[in-house]
C-alpha cells in the first residue's frame, strides 16, 4: 500500500475461505464503514500476498508471524482452539510409534510448526517431513509408516479413511495445557488505527452475528457449523494466549519439509 493513507483508501484483506472464518468474512462484507477488499486464499497465499504488499492487513498463520518483516498483530480476535480441532489432524494407518514420514497437506501452513512441536514433546518421535502437491488419493499412495497433516475439508473428507488420527489442538492442550492460537490478524506498524479500528468492529459484528454469517455462507448444515464455531472454535486473542504464542514461537521449532517423497 502507498505510505500516504487517506479516508478513500481501500484496504485489501487477506484470509482464508474456511468455516472458521465466516464470521470473519461476514463482518468484514457487512461493515457499513469499511472500504475493503477481501482477497480470498489458502495460508500459504495469505502469506505471501501481505509479504508482497499486496494485502494491507492479513489473517496468517500464527506460527509465521516473526517471519513476517514489521508485522504486529492488530485485533482481539484470533482463530484459536483449547480442545479438538477438526480442522487439524493426523492421520494414518500406523500407530505414532510406527510413523516415519509426514505428508503435508498444502493447506497445512498452520500447523506444520504445532505438529513438528508435538512429535518433539510429546509424541516422541522423528520422522521426515514431506511437502505434498495435493491431498487428493492419500489413502491409496500411502505406505506403512506414513501420517498426513491435514486440514480444513481435507481434514473433514479423510479422517474416516485411516485408521487413526490425532486431533493437534487436543494433544497441544494435553501437552501444554493451553489453547492453541492457529491464525491471527497482522498488519504493517504505522498502520493509522482508524483503520485496524474499524477492523475490529468488522470483526466484532461477524462474531456477534455467527448464525446469520453460516446462513449466508451457504454452508450445508447450518446448526452443525454453528455448533462448531460457537462450542470447539475460541476467537478471543487473550493475554493467556498471547503469552502462549511467544512461549511456543521462542521453544525453536522449525519444520523445513522435503519435496517429492517418493
């Protein structure tokens, strides 16, 4: 974005299209004070745009953020869980012992970092990680030995295909008996707060109106989405939060997965 902001300007709004975020979408669609424009993509994107000064505010996975060059997180509002998560899973034919290789999902942007922590501390295990093209066939490419890291719908259509799987944000919350904060909105210092204000009431008003954001969004099962954002999803970025994001950013893990497994 231009350094010269000015009360025309139209922010550009990074996020992911996921049922997490519908409140979020629907806030930001629906505030009557907002000049935005919403650019609709995977993590990996979401990323990318705002590194390239393409989006002006962004919600990224919160495991990259001190990658990301002059960026401070804005709101009150996160995408965080203290218990499952259906949307971030393990997955495969082999008990934890037995893993040696871990597939992810493209998707997976988000929970690389968790699960890497995860087989480290409490799983105990080392296997080699492996940058998937698609999630689509896991079951039948798979060999013995072999989990992948899922998430969103890819999480959703193959959880029932393998044999077992492991929810990240329960096992996080066995481990570290804290909520897990997957995704938070950031954007570049000097951004005038009237802007990250009006963010936030955008927000606010997304939250406050989840049943009618799930009905416009089309979702298929209405009262089973609303369950889950209003029972399993937490959107308060807190300071118990806040404190366990820097605990886990300053713990050193780093995942750098390998490409064409084989």
């Amino acid at each position: 974005m231009n350094d010269v902001w000015t009360m025309a300007t139209v922010v550009k709004i990074a996020a992911v299209p996921y049922p997490e975020t519908i409140p979020f979408i629907y806030g930001i669609r629906h505030e009557d004070n907002f000049a935005a424009e919403l650019l609709l993509s995977s993590p990996a994107d979401c990323i990318e745009l705002y590194s390239a000064g393409q989006a002006d505010m962004a919600l990224v996975p919160a495991t990259a953020v001190p990658e990301l060059k002059g960026a401070q997180i804005i709101s009150e509002y996160c995408i965080a869980s203290s218990g499952p998560f259906r949307s971030a899973l393990l997955a495969s034919d082999s008990p934890l012992n037995d893993i040696a290789r871990i597939m992810i999902d493209p998707a997976a942007v988000a929970s690389v970092q968790l699960a890497g922590r995860l087989c480290r501390d409490l799983w105990k295990i080392s296997p080699e990680w492996f940058a998937l093209d698609t999630a689509d066939g896991l079951a039948a490419s798979a060999s013995a030995g072999d989990a992948f890291l899922l998430t969103g719908e890819n999480a959703d259509a193959n959880r029932s295909a393998f044999r077992y799987s492991y929810d990240l944000a329960a096992a996080w919350d066995e481990t570290a008996g804290q909520p897990f904060c997957f995704a938070v909105w950031v954007a570049r210092k000097g951004t005038p707060y009237a802007v990250t204000d009006t963010l936030q009431h955008a927000l606010t008003f997304g939250i406050e109106h989840t049943y009618e954001a799930i009905a416009e969004s089309g979702a298929e099962n209405v009262c089973d989405t609303y369950e889950y954002l209003t029972r399993d999803i937490d959107y308060l970025f807190d300071e118990q939060k806040h404190k366990a994001l820097k605990k886990f950013w300053d713990a050193g893990i780093k995942i750098v997965p390998r490409v064409n497994p084989g």
